[in-house]
C-alpha cells in the first residue's frame, strides 16, 4: 500500500507539470494568433479606409473607387458581417446611378467605419456621424 501511496504522490506533481505546461503553451499559441489575425485584419481594413477616399468630397474618383472595389473583393475573407453589410449598402447606393445624395453617401461610409471599429475593438460609442472626412486639395 506505501508503494502506490508512494507512486501517487510522486505522478500526481509529474502530472500536473506536464498537463500545465500544456495549457501554458496552447493558451500562448492561441494568443498569438489572435493577435496576428486582428493586426492583419487592421492593416486590411486601413487599406479599405484609405480607398473610402474615392466616394467622399472633391477626392472621390474613379481610380481610387477601383481600387476600392478591388479591396472589397478581399475583405470577405475577413470583415466581419456587419462590415460587409455596410459595404454592401454604400455600394447599393453607388449602383442607383448618378452621384448618391452626400448626406447618405456620408452616413454609408460613416456606418463602414463604425463596423470596423466595432470588428476590430468589441464595441464603441461613436455613430456615423463622428466620422468626418475633410478633403485636402492642393490648390496651385
């Protein structure tokens, strides 16, 4: 009996050792990838905010929306469905023709980055209307 007293008293340490540094090391593993993924999913959705440009102010153009659109393609990859919503519904507005009416094109794209604000920190208290685009133009 003093042997498998001896036995338990000497696996159950070993044991626990082994299972902990386990859990440490999967925890740690799990970790990192979460922190790769949402800074890849910040870099991209910077990038889709850079190309927004193209729908706002005197700085919308045709290029920048290209380039814009090819970003979108993209971003189902990674945004999550609330941004992809709000993609979605600055591009309906695009599609009805014509140049959309700026105080939905502003609140379209005031709602896309409230998505990935939202996406990328859990939540926020700022609405469309916090964001604010202000065009630079050189004027020569």
């Amino acid at each position: 009996m003093e042997y498998v007293t001896v036995i338990i008293k000497t696996l159950v340490p070993v044991f626990t050792l082994i299972l902990g540094s386990a859990l440490t090391y999967y925890y740690a593993v799990e970790s990192k990838k979460g922190e790769a993924a949402l800074k890849h999913k910040e870099e991209q959705y910077s990038k889709l905010l850079v190309k927004l440009q193209g729908f706002v102010g005197q700085t919308a153009n045709s290029k920048t929306k290209r380039e814009f659109f090819e970003e979108q393609y993209k971003a189902w990859l990674y945004c999550s469905d609330e941004v992809i919503e709000a993609i979605n519904h600055m591009v309906s507005l695009v599609r009805e023709g014509g140049t959309p009416d700026p105080v939905k094109g502003k609140k379209a794209v005031g709602n896309i980055v409230v998505a990935m604000r939202k996406d990328l920190y859990g939540k926020t208290k700022l609405d469309h209307e916090a964001f604010e685009y202000i065009d630079v133009i050189d004027r020569k």
